[in-house]
C-alpha cells in the first residue's frame, strides 16, 4: 500500500493536490453543517456582523485561495510547504464555491433555489480534482517496467477515446452526465451515443431539419425531467440543506 501510494501520488507530485482536495470537501463539509446550525438556531454558531455588515465566508476563503494559491506556485510540488499551501488553498476555495451563487447572482442567495448552483459546482468540481487523482499520473513516473509502460499507455489511450465521449456528451447538453462519465467511461459513451437536449449545440447544428429527431429529444427531455428532478433535489437537499419556501402571496 505504502509503494503504491509513493509510486503514484507522491512521486508524480499529486500529493498536494490530494490534500487540497479533501481539505476542500472537508471545508465544504463542515461550513454546510455550521451554516445548517445558524438557520436552525442551534449550538454556539454565529453570523459575523461587525458594524452591523454581514461578513459571507467568501471572504476569508478569497483571502485563503490567494495565500494558498501564490504559495503553491512558490512551493512547487514537494516538500512540507507544498503541501501546507495545497491545504491553504483546499480550504479558501471550499469556502469560495460554497457561496458560488452569492458571487454568481451578486446577491444572498444561499438558502433559495439559486443558492442549489453553489452545491452543484462543489459537486461538479470535486468529482473534476477526483479525475486528476483517479488517473495516477501516466506520465511523470520514473524507472517502469515494460508491462507498467504497456499498462499506462493502454491507460492513456483509453483515456483519450473516453474523452472524445465526454465531450460529445456535453456538446449533446448533458453536463452532468459529462462530468460522470469523466469517472465513469460507460456513462460518457451513453451519453455520446443518446439523443440531445433539444437546446444543446448538437440538436441545433445536427436536428435543424431532422424534425422526427428534434421532436423525440423534446420528448425525452421532458421525461427525464420529470423522472429525475424529485431525486435530484432531495440529493441537493441532502448536501446543501434544503432551499427556504417562498412566502405564500396574501389573501384578497
């Protein structure tokens, strides 16, 4: 276990970048379940408000990702400051994309509907980091032996061609699935070999007089839609906490 480790993320220098991934799920984490404690009342957790001004965890995270970010490129990709500034770093952009919707929207949107983007780049970004990690560096490693080149290589390739997938999967409209296919090969060629979205690039380049085709992504669009939305909000839920209800109108 412990060659494996060193072959693979150590030796490649993946190890920061291992650390700056779990301090920002970590991060990520723990702020969900402080701010969740905040809205609810409950424990020692309180809204920052000096002068009356309410102080978003973005900001120290900004101040954070800097630090650690200028650091990281001074350090490079060993040694025990590389990997205190890949934890600097983990942790500021974990407090960042927590309020990616406040950044997005200019505007506290972090318990509505809006603030659901913030999980969902959290998510998307996580599993991009896991990508990286997940492919153990083909290149970059010394002293391999014939079947460890056949072997990486086999992997290089494989990862090219699943590539090609995951980008004919986006440009079909389906980023979600583009991303886990990135982890998950079978997914991206699903998604690449299925029909588009009906807005997406693809059905507008390829479905512009294909109207049986465009009328059949509609369709499935709608579908999926229906089938998927419920499960994938109470997984946002499950993550983020659950968006406040709007204000029923008065009445007459």
């Amino acid at each position: 276990m412990g060659h494996w480790f060193e072959r693979n993320f150590v030796e490649p220098g993946k190890l920061p970048l291992l650390l700056a991934l779990t301090a920002f799920v970590l991060t990520f984490a723990v702020t969900r379940f402080v701010t969740r404690m905040i809205r609810a009342g409950k424990g020692p957790f309180r809204n920052i408000t000096p002068g009356g001004v309410h102080i978003h965890h973005v900001v120290p995270g900004v101040v954070l990702s800097v630090v650690g970010g200028f650091g990281a490129v001074a350090a490079g990709q060993h040694g025990i400051a590389a990997a205190l500034c890949a934890i600097v770093f983990g942790v500021g952009a974990g407090l960042v994309l927590d309020e990616f919707a406040l950044i997005l929207h200019l505007d506290d949107v972090y318990w509505t509907e809006e603030g659901r983007r913030s999980v969902e780049v959290v998510v998307l970004t996580a599993a991009l980091v896991l990508l990286v990690l997940g492919g153990f560096s083909p290149l970059g490693v010394d002293d391999l032996s014939d079947d460890q080149q056949q072997g990486r290589a086999g992997a290089v390739v494989t990862v090219v061609i699943n590539f090609c997938f995951v980008l004919i999967t986006l440009f079909k409209g389906k980023a979600r699935m583009a991303v886990v296919g990135t982890l998950v090969p079978f997914v991206a060629l699903v998604g690449a070999v299925r029909l588009a979205r009906p807005t997406s690039p693809w059905a507008r380049r390829f479905y512009r007089h294909r109207h049986r085709a465009r009328s059949r992504a509609v369709l499935r669009a709608y579908h999926h839609d229906v089938r998927w939305a419920g499960p994938r909000r109470a997984f946002q839920d499950l993550i983020g906490g659950a968006p406040d209800r709007p204000p029923a109108p008065p009445r007459p």
